[in-house]
C-alpha cells in the first residue's frame, strides 16, 4: 500500500488545526522545492540591490514571477468516483464543495491556495459562458447534436434539442426572462462558503421547492469558479483544478477539461476502486493517452468498498496497467490506492462517521500489510496514511519539484545568472576606470548599432525558421488527414463488398490520432530546436561584442541562455469523434444509407467534418500557441541581454570623479564578494 512517514507531532505554537497539520505532513516534499527556491530567491535579491535601475527593474520582474508561480493540478475522473470529495480533503477542507453535481453542470472549479494570508479583495470569482458558447449549444445542441445534425440522425438530434430546451426552461425559472443578458459576465465575491459555492456549482436534477431557493441557481450558466484562500500548511502556492469530467449530453464537459488540462503540468486521474479502467472509459483514455507518463497520477479511490482490499488492490493494479498498455497510453504513470472516507475521517477526527464497512476494509488491510508500525499508530494516523493523500502529494510533490519547479529554479537562475554577471563586469570597468583606464574599446554609438542588428538579424531569423516549420507542419497534418479519410474510405467499401450493409461496420481512429500526435512531436522538436539555434546565436553575438569592446577573452563572457522550450501534450486529440461513437446514431445512419457508393460518400464528408476540426486545433490552438511562445521567450531573453550589455559597457563612460564618488574600492571588493557569492549559489543548483 501507499506508505508514508509518520504524522510529525505539532508544536504547541504552529498555529494550525489538526487537518491543516495532516495536510502540512502530506505536502513535506514541497519544503524541498521551497528550500531549493532560496538561493535563487537571494540571488535575485543581490542582483536587484547591486544593479543599476535597468537591473533592478528586471530583477524585480523576477521576484513578482517567482512570487505568482503557481504550479496548478487538474484533477478528472469518472462518474462517482469521488473525485470532489478527494479534492476537498487535498484542500483541507472536507465540506468545502458540493460533492452531488450532476452531469448537467460544466463548471471548472479551480481552488487556489497560498501560504501567505490572502489580502485581495476578490476571494471568490465566477465567470459565465460567453454568448457564443451558449448560443452554440442552444442552436444546436453542443457538439454531440451538431454530430447528430450532420449524421442525420433526426431522433436523436429532437431528444438533444429537448434536453437543451428543458435547460433553458430551468434556467429562466431560476434567473428571470433576461437571464441571457448575464452571460460573457462574472459575479466576483470579498468571501466564501459552501452555500456560496453551492448556489453557482450544485444543480439539483429537478427544480423543485425542497431545494434552497438559491442552490444551483447559476450553475446552468456558470463555466469556471475561483476560489482563493490561505492554507498555512503549505509552503507555496498551488491551484487544484476540479473538472467536470468528460461524460456529458452535449461534450460540453468534455471540452472544457480538455482546456483545463492544457493548462496544467499534471493530471491526476481519479477512477473508482469498483470500476478501476477499461475500455469502456473511452473519452477518459483518450485524454490521458495524449499526456505525458510523468505527468499523469492515477487515484484508484474508493478502496474501503472493497471487500478484501489488500489483495484486490493488486488486481485493479494489474488491469489498468493492460488497459493503459492496449491503448498506448501513459506507461509509467503512478497508481496509488485510497479512500476519500477515511482521508475525510482523519481530517474531521471521527472515526465513528466512517462506516463499518469501511472500517472493516480498513482493519483488513492494516492485518494484512507487512508494516508492522501500522499496529501502533493512532486510529487518525493509520486513517491518513491509508486514505493514499500522503502518496497522492508526494507524487504531485515530485513531480512539481522535477518539472514545471524545475522549470522555474533554471528560468529565474539563468536571468538572476546573467544579471550578476553584468553587474560583476560593470564593477570590474569601474575599477578600471578610477585608475584612469579606458576600457571599453568602442563607441556608445558603434555599441548602439551592433546591438540593434543582432536583434533584428535574431528575430528574423527565428521568424522564418518558425514560418517554414509551421508551413511543414500544416502540408503534414492535411497529408495525414487526407490519407486517413482515403483510407477509411477504402475500408467501408472493402467491407460493403465482402459483406454488405446488413451488419454495422465500424472503424478504429487510433491510427489518425498515433499519426497526429506524432506530426505534433516532431514539430514541436523543430520548434524547440530553432529556439535553441536563435538564443545560442545571440548570446554568441553578444559575448563576441563584449570581446570586440573590452578586448578580453570570450571565455570569460558566459551567458547563460533558457532552458528548452516546453511542448504542451496534444490534449485535443482526445476529443470524442463520430467514429469513437457507438450509438443509436450511427446504426440509424448505416440503415439510411442506400447503394455503396452513397455510403461511402456521405461517410467521407461526415468523417471531415468531424476531424477537420481536430486539426485546425492542432494548427491554431497548439501550432501557433507554441510559435507565439518560442518568438515572445527568444525576444525576452535577446532584448534582456542587449539591456545588460548597453549598461555594463556605459557604466565605465562616467568621468573619474563621478566613479569615484559612486564607488570607492572597499565597497567595489565587497559588492564583488557578495556577487560571487550569488554565483556560486546559483551553479549549485545547476551542478
């Protein structure tokens, strides 16, 4: 099972509550990444305190960067797995969300907790769907009835339709005649509570008077909720993303946790311990096909409904690692076991609201586990440690630490580096300058020119490397669509011919998707490879003009360029498409069909119309989105070096007296002690 290290005892002045103290000893392996934070944190500071204004400035944009860093968690999951009330207890708050949400609702719950008490005005947010959205779905039903509508199945495109107008209805009784004009708007709020959050994320199956007159009351409008609070048990920020999962009447759903995992460096999977994955769970597999193995964890909850838990628990094991391994998805992803009950019982302190059978669960896995300690351990420690939350924040933890944490240590480290070393080598210049020295071997104004044209040579080069990778990408991805199409074509032919049209046909996507997917590898690896060539020539460039204007070795100009640019996974390929369908519609569809060559014809332009959305996605949403991102990153860091240098070569230019009056060489030798100092910290951490 899922151990961890004991529950450390509290001090007597920590001033947290018993489910804080839980979660501070569940979130140790963030003090690490907190810890390693420090020395960069300082070296900033140095580079902020010593430099000049310009330095300053940057080093300041630093600090408030590393200050929002925000690694954020999308939690999905499938229906009644106990995904909510899992992330209520990793919130410590156990009450907190409404844990009944039908698939009606299609709100995002994003939960962002600080170590700092929280001082901004707005602590809770809620933005409504844009007029488009909604309009999208009242005229057509989302995207299952423009599906439906393109396939013909008028049946099943009235019942959506009806769905949709029943929605309309409910949302009039509880808004008024004008409810529409409320939406593109957000309602922002100085608080929050349960009723609160309740009365924009809950939505009962029935408007009726038992309901409170407020509960759910704008939840049919609602798309995304912000709440924003203290939580002294951690030390950093963190944002926990609660999705509404993907099975829904419309794929509204479906479409909003796409998003939101584009948007996250990590997914944790929540299934239930009685469903655990199979290939019924198709829209979820797909989703985590497309993402990374370390960044996806997967929660097996509901543990303590099992029977015999110590030995089922291998089996689940055993079947998810199959069904993952079928479908070419995540292959080392983390499985970790637990309870949501007994996370809730030990934060709550009462054993007695877990139920007996739950107990029982519990009490047999603590028999049949090899570590014995368990024995002797109070009833709300063995809670926790079962309940998988320390395991389940100990894999978030490491992988905060060893990506997007990672990320951010070598980001602000390579800036924080390049800013001491400018205001290292404007005090060298300094010093020589007050023993009458003229260092700097070249005009402001030759400095001046050469400095433009290596960013102007920089950004057109990157911009056209970028413009013919783009252009490459799009050839391949209509080749693969076009292939596929022709293909697919030619296998329902093949099919009719052989055996008719009295049985259904159907036909897998994977292979569009595997062939998608790795067109979007390769791109993004020519992306990241032009980004690399573009910073790596500039920050050649600029050590050769501070060479030219010094006269001094190029070694001892070491800039340090960004780390590679990230490729965010392709999670729109996950998104539901006619063919992944098995409905009434697609049999209602087959049976319409008169003569092959008909089949075969609306067939191609169904199959189009469903996957041409999926690669102008990939085009625009994904493809453009990582062009913007390399153009603005190598921009930053050329016209950041270019600022550095115009003010280390001008900072010698000042007349001896005014040097002399800036600095005298006590104060240059200890500047350039404590510069080292940060250096040295720096490559530490590098090493």
């Amino acid at each position: 099972m899922n151990m961890a290290p004991p529950i450390p005892s509290a001090g007597p002045d920590d001033g947290l509550s018993a489910s804080d103290r839980l979660l501070k000893s569940a979130v140790a392996g963030l003090d690490a990444f907190a810890q390693q934070m420090e020395p960069v944190k300082a070296a900033v500071l140095t580079a902020k305190n010593l430099g000049d204004d310009s330095s300053a400035k940057i080093a300041a944009q630093l600090e408030a960067k590393i200050e929002a860093f925000e690694p954020s968690v999308t939690m999905i999951g499938q229906i009644k797995s106990g995904k909510t009330s899992l992330v209520n207890c990793m919130i410590g708050r156990p009450d907190l969300l409404p844990t009944d949400v039908n698939p009606w609702t299609s709100v995002v719950t994003s939960l962002h907790m600080s170590p700092k008490p929280i001082n901004a005005e707005t602590r809770a947010q809620f933005c409504f769907f844009e007029e488009n959205e909604w309009d999208r779905l009242i005229a057509g039903g989302g995207r299952i009835g423009e599906l439906a509508d393109r396939a013909g199945a008028d049946d099943e495109l009235a019942k959506i339709k009806a769905q949709v107008e029943q929605m309309r209805q409910k949302s009039k009784l509880r808004l008024g005649e004008r409810f529409e004009l409320l939406l593109g708007q957000q309602h922002d709020y100085g608080y929050f509570d349960h009723e609160l959050v309740e009365r924009y994320v809950c939505l009962g199956d029935d408007f009726d008077d038992s309901a409170s007159e407020q509960q759910g009351r704008f939840a049919d409008i609602t798309r995304s909720a912000d709440l924003f609070f203290h939580q002294p048990a951690l030390p950093v920020r963190l944002c926990i993303r609660d999705t509404p999962g993907v099975n829904d009447t419309f794929m509204m759903r479906e479409q909003i946790t796409i998003r939101a995992i584009r948007d996250s460096r990590i997914c944790v999977v929540v299934l239930s311990a009685h469903q655990a994955l199979s290939s019924t769970d198709l829209a979820l597999v797909r989703l985590i096909s497309n993402v990374k193995s370390n960044e996806v964890i997967i929660f097996v909850n509901r543990v303590d409904e099992l029977s015999e838990p110590s030995t089922q628990v291998v089996q689940i094991r055993d079947s998810i690692v199959e069904t993952l391994a079928k479908i070419d998805g995540p292959k080392d992803a983390e499985i970790i076991f637990g309870s949501a009950i007994w996370a809730q019982g030990a934060m709550m302190g009462s054993f007695s609201r877990v139920p007996e059978a739950s107990k029982a669960a519990l009490m047999q896995l603590v028999n049949a586990s090899e570590d014995a300690s368990l024995q002797h351990q109070t009833t709300r420690s063995v809670l926790w440690e079962l309940s998988g939350m320390p395991a389940l924040y100990a894999a978030i933890s490491s992988q905060i630490m060893h990506g997007e944490g990672q990320g951010l240590v070598r980001h602000i480290g390579a800036r924080a580096r390049n800013l001491l070393a400018g205001v290292q080598q404007a005090d060298n210049l300094k010093a020589k300058a007050q023993i009458g020295e003229v260092p700097v071997q070249i005009s402001a104004s030759e400095i001046s020119t050469a400095v433009a044209v290596i960013k102007e040579s920089s950004k057109t080069t990157l911009m056209a490397e970028l413009d013919e990778a783009q252009t490459a990408f799009s050839i391949r991805l209509d080749r693969v669509h076009d292939s596929f199409l022709a293909r697919a074509t030619d296998a329902l032919l093949s099919y009719l011919e052989q055996f008719g049209d009295d049985e259904v046909w159907e036909y897998d996507p994977a292979g569009l998707r595997l062939l998608l997917r790795s067109s979007y590898q390769a791109h993004g690896k020519t992306v990241q490879s032009a980004f690399d060539r573009c910073v790596r020539q500039a920050a050649e460039e600029i050590g050769s003009l501070y060479q030219n204007a010094l006269n001094l070795p190029v070694e001892l100009f070491d800039i340090k360029v960004p780390p590679p640019l990230r490729v965010p996974p392709p999670v729109t390929l996950g998104q539901t498409i006619a063919l992944d369908l098995k409905g009434t519609w697609w049999r209602n569809w087959w049976y319409k069909r008169r003569g092959y060559q008909s089949f075969a014809t609306d067939f191609r332009k169904l199959i189009h119309a469903e996957t041409i959305g999926v690669i102008q996605d990939l085009k625009s949403q994904h493809g453009d989105a990582l062009r913007e991102q390399a153009v603005q990153e190598a921009e930053r860091f050329v016209c950041e070096q270019a600022e550095i240098l115009l003010n280390t070569l001008s900072a010698p230019l000042l007349a001896k007296d005014g040097v002399d009056a800036l600095f005298d060489r006590q104060t240059l030798i200890a500047r350039d002690v404590e510069v080292q100092q940060a250096i040295r910290s720096l490559e530490a951490i590098e090493a």
